[in-house]
C-alpha cells in the first residue's frame, strides 16, 4: 500500500512494547534522527512512485499489469514479512536488524534505479519490500526501547511531525525530479538518507533486543507470503484472461489453499506470528475488519489518481505530487484532536462518522470529468477524504489496542498494522479488475460511433492493456487523433469513477462493521 496513506497502530506499536533501560537525553535525540531518516525514506518512496507510475509506464513502455507489479511486489513482501521484521530485530538485536533493512532497502533502491526493463525494476521493488520489512517495524521498535512511557508521548510527537512532514515533500520533491531529471533519482534519492542513518546507528545508538523474545515462525511467513502472491498474481492476470481462465482459477484456487494451510499452521504453532486468539474478541476483529476494508479503498484510490491526473488531466509530475499535500496535512493537524475524541465519546461514533465522511470524500473524486481547475475538482475530495481519515486513524490504534491485554498490546497493533498493508495489496488488485472492465466496455462504445477504419482501431486494440496511457496511432490525422485521445480520456473516467465507488461502498460497509462490532468504552492510550 501507498505511504500516502497513514498507517494505523505505528504510534501503537511504540507505546506497546516495555523499555528496560531509557537512553539519555543526548543518545536518544540521535535515535529519534536515525529512526525519523529511516522512516522517510520508506515513506518518501512509497509516496513517491505513486507518482512516478504514469511516467514510469510511458518511459518504461509498460503495461498497466506491469505498471501494478511495481506497487504489488513491494506491497507484497512488506505486508507478509512486516511481522518477522519485528521479530528479528526482538531476536537478533533491533539495532541490527534495522541496520540491515535500511541497506538492503538502499541497495535495492540502487538496483532500481539502473534497471534497464520494468521487469527488473519489478524484481528490484521486491527486493526493497524485504527491506522495508526489516526497516519499518525496526524503526517503531528502537524508540520503544529508548523512551519511557514518559517520555515516549514527545518521542512520538517529533517522530510522528517530522515523518509527516516528509510524507507531505515526498511527492512534491519527486514530482520535481520526474519533470526536471529523470525517474531514475527517485530511487538514487534514498542512498544518501541510508548513509546518513547508518552512520548514526552504529556511531549513536545503542544496540537492544528481547531476551525472551519466542522463536521465528518462519513457516508462517512463508505461507503467508506464498498465499498471498497467488491470490495477487490470479487478480492481476484476471484483467487480461479474464476470471474463469485456468491460470486465474488456479493461481485463486492455490492461494486460499495454501492461506488455509497457513491458519493452521499458526492455531497449532506454539509461537505463532499471529496469535489467532486474539481474534476471540469481537472489537478486534471489528476494528480491523474497519481497517481492512477502509484501507482498501483508500489504496485502490491513490493509485489511480495520479494516471488521472497526468494521463488525463495533463497535470505536470510536479503539480500532481502537490495534490496530496491538503489529505496529508489534515490528518497531520488532526491527529491529536481525534484522539480525543475516542475518551469524550468512546470509539464507536469517530469509527462510524470517520468513514461515512470519507465515502462523500471518494464520492466526491467521481465527479470530475476531464479538464477543470484543481480547486473545484480533486481539492474539495482531498479535504473531505483527509477529515475522514483524521476522525478514523487514531481511535483505530486506541480501540486495537484497548481490544486486547496489556501484554498483546504489541502484537495486536503490529497485527493491524500488517491487515492495513494487506488491504492495499489485495485493494489495487481487486479495483484494477473492474477498471480494466469498464475502461474496455467504455471504449468501445465510444469508437462504435465514431466509425473508425479497422487498421486503426487494430492498432489502437493493441494499446488498451495501458489504459489511459494508451497511444494513439501516429499515421491517423489529428482531428481523428483528437477523438481517439478523447475517448480513450473519457472512458478512463468512467472506469476512474467506478473505482471511486466501489471505495464508497466498502468506506460505508466499514462504517456498518464499527456499528455492530465496536464497543462503546471511553478509553485513550
């Protein structure tokens, strides 16, 4: 899933986890330097390549499959590993094992940026969700061990600040090099936020790990990852083949075999990487069903925005990447004032209100056509999605982990935390099917009635799989190529505003589940 996105539960998982021995005052600034320069770059990169994509579909000659490899196979490993990531820096020594992340994130992030066909760039981007793995839980977990529960309230206010401050540049500074340099810097960009951090970590920042910590479930990330890559790979091949093509069957058909085989697995282990029983508890399992279908939406949403933007709207990478600065700035503002709201009011109405505001804000994106000024299109969206995601974030980490024992504290938010980044995966591949669908149905009502020859409309046959980066044919004259580029614009809204509400509609069941599942306590961590 896109960083754009904040993640529920991060500011949980700190303030979950015991802290035996607080750093000083000095040591504790340079972890807060290491981890918050750790953090963004993960966050940079996911905000942005989602910008990047449109560009990197047109520089890379890609398809709109080969375009959505490029988010899955990140999103894949970061979701299935981002639990064990946690668990070796517990095992091994959080210290080393983030060290690890951020090199082989930086290495990968090397890897993609000389990537010469989206294919490597595809392999590479699994590589750096490996990486992300190790970094991002091990960024959570150093402050955990550095700060007291006293200290941790200001900890976690510089860390959350500065992170969302550059969640906000992210896209904007990329956007910039997308239109003055080239894509290529996107990903050169994280070297130096690596070194630095590395430099710091072993220079400032004092090694910590838990004793006794359970052992690794490495059969369970193994399912998990292998479940999950089947079902993804059966989705996005379902918009080529079609959803009853053997392959698509078969892929779906092994995926939920082997993610049988992973539940068993973690109701017999006896250190499981998720504690099922924890989902005995009915707000648990309501706050992230809540969590599971929001961050659906949500993710299906900001990967298609920026092919609108650019593809269609003819918005430049910089301008694009400026769009998301209302969204993340609100549920920055915000943040605090909605974690009130859960001791005032309990959990229950901020986990209804949130996402019902949140479905006018994805309804409110399917009203643009093409053209039109920012300010009366995708900025009043931005803002209304940005309020519902403000009132939803917060009392989603307080009810998680009001859900649960002190002790499963921890677990519980990495568990969310984990189901959010699963949303999205499983979100853009099941989104992408329908947009697919629509695009091609639009299309071709649209170019029956503009009686186009058949060597053109073969030409142009041979364009759908890139969707709204479709090219028209060079030979044909420019008043049919204004048609044809119209068509293709127009039907990509159409499939755009479909995307738009399906988010609607699990934005709204979200809403339903926190109704009938989500209890009323006053509570605030």
């Amino acid at each position: 899933m896109a960083n754009i996105v904040k993640q529920p539960c991060d500011e949980g998982v700190i303030r979950s986890t015991p802290c035996a021995a607080p750093c000083s005052r000095n040591v504790g600034l340079w972890v807060l330097i290491a981890t918050i320069l750790g953090s963004s770059m993960a966050m940079i990169d996911g905000t942005v390549v989602n910008v990047a994509l449109p560009v990197l579909q047109s520089e890379l000659n890609a398809t709109s499959t080969d375009v959505q490899w490029i988010v899955e196979s990140y999103a894949l490993f970061l979701a299935a590993l981002i639990l064990v990531g946690g668990s070796l820096g517990d095992r091994f020594g959080r210290r080393s094992i983030f060290a690890c992340g951020i090199a082989l994130f930086a290495l990968a992030s090397v890897w993609c940026g000389l990537s010469l066909n989206v294919h490597q760039l595809i392999l590479a981007r699994a590589v750096q969700g490996i990486g992300g793995a190790l970094l991002v839980p091990g960024s959570l977990a150093i402050i955990s061990a550095s700060f007291s529960s006293e200290q941790r309230g200001q900890a976690i206010g510089t860390w959350s600040g500065f992170t969302a401050i550059t969640s906000a540049l992210g896209p904007v500074i990329g956007g910039w090099l997308l239109e003055h340099a080239s894509w290529r810097w996107i990903f050169f960009l994280n070297v130096p936020f690596a070194v630095s951090v590395l430099i710091i970590l072993f220079w400032h920042v004092p090694e910590s790990r838990d004793e006794e910590s359970a052992r690794l479930d490495w059969w369970g990330a193994t399912l998990a990852t292998l479940g999950l890559g089947a079902i993804v790979y059966g989705l996005i091949e379902s918009s080529q083949q079609g959803l009853l093509h053997p392959l698509v069957l078969g892929c779906l058909t092994l995926g939920a075999v082997i993610l049988s085989a992973f539940i068993f697995v973690e109701v017999n282990s006896r250190a499981p990487m998720i504690p099922l029983s924890l989902f005995q508890s009915r707000t648990f399992r309501g706050a992230n069903l809540v969590t599971l279908f929001l961050y659906s939406a949500l993710s299906g949403v900001f990967y298609f925005v920026p092919f609108n933007l650019i593809q269609v709207q003819g918005y430049s990478t910089t301008a694009a990447g400026t769009v998301f600065l209302p969204f993340i700035l609100i549920i920055f503002l915000l943040s605090r004032w909605s974690g009130g709201l859960v001791s005032r009011y309990g959990a229950k109405l901020p986990l209804t209100i949130g996402p019902i505001i949140a479905s006018f804000g994805f309804a409110a994106f399917a009203i643009p056509g093409v053209g039109g000024s920012y300010w009366t299109t995708f900025f009043p969206a931005m803002v209304i999605l940005g309020l519902g995601m403000a009132i939803s974030v917060a009392p989603l980490t307080t009810t998680v982990m009001g859900a649960v024992r002190q002790r499963q504290a921890g677990v519980a938010s990495g568990i969310n935390n984990a189901i959010a980044r699963s949303a999205g995966l499983i979100g853009i591949a099941i989104q992408n099917i329908f947009v697919f669908y629509i695009f091609n149905h639009s299309l071709d009502r649209r170019l029956a009635g503009l009686g186009i020859p058949p060597e053109v409309q073969k030409l142009l046959n041979e364009q759908r799989i890139k969707l709204a980066g479709a090219e028209v044919p060079h030979d044909v004259s420019p008043q049919v190529g204004r048609m044809l580029k119209n068509a293709i614009a127009l039907a990509f809204v159409d499939s755009f505003r479909t995307c738009m509400f399906i988010a609607v509609g699990l934005a709204l069941l979200s809403a339903i589940v926190a109704v009938m599942t989500i209890g009323n306590s006053k509570k605030q961590i």
